[in-house]
C-alpha cells in the first residue's frame, strides 16, 4: 500500500495512475477500510485509460457497497455505468435482476 501511495503522489499524471488507484482501493478495502477504498475506486473507474474490466471491476465494487449503504439509486448507475462500458453483457445475473 506504502508503495502505491508513493506512486500516486510522486506520479500523479503517470499512466499508471488509474491503476495505482484501482489497487490501493482492493487493497484498502481488503483491510477493511471502505471509507478510504471508495474514492479511489471512483478514481480508477472514472479513467478513461484504464483497462476496461478494471474500471468495470471498480464499478461493480462501488455498486456492492452502494447497496449495502443503502443507495440504490447510486448503485443503480453504477451498473448502468458497467453496462455503457461494455455491454449488458458484463453484468451478471444477480446484477440484472437488482
């Protein structure tokens, strides 16, 4: 985690950016820390240049904890967002029906 902070402040318009904020978000939700992970995730699936099933990845996260926080709406969209970006393909069935 130490080492993706550093790179995202020493690096900050690096291509890499995106995916340096993408696993900081995994990591720091690995360690229990939502309130941390979810502006990263936000980050790394607002990147234009980031791998499209990373951003999906971060989008589907973001939407799990959307819901468990009672946000339906905000999950909503960010399963549409999921859907733009690929297809409705991308979406698994539970996600369909929510």
């Amino acid at each position: 985690l130490a080492i993706l902070d550093e790179l995202q402040a020493r690096h900050p318009l690096s291509p890499f950016a995106g995916e340096a904020a993408y696993y900081r978000g995994l990591l720091l939700l690995t360690l229990e820390r939502p309130d941390e992970a979810v502006p990263l995730l936000e980050q790394a699936a607002a990147r234009e240049g980031l791998v499209p099933a990373l951003r999906a990845n971060a989008l589907r996260l973001l939407a799990l904890r959307q819901r468990n926080n009672r946000e339906p709406d905000r999950a909503a969209e960010s399963l549409r967002a999921i859907e733009r970006l690929s297809s409705r393909d991308a979406l698994r069935d539970d996600e369909l029906l929510w």
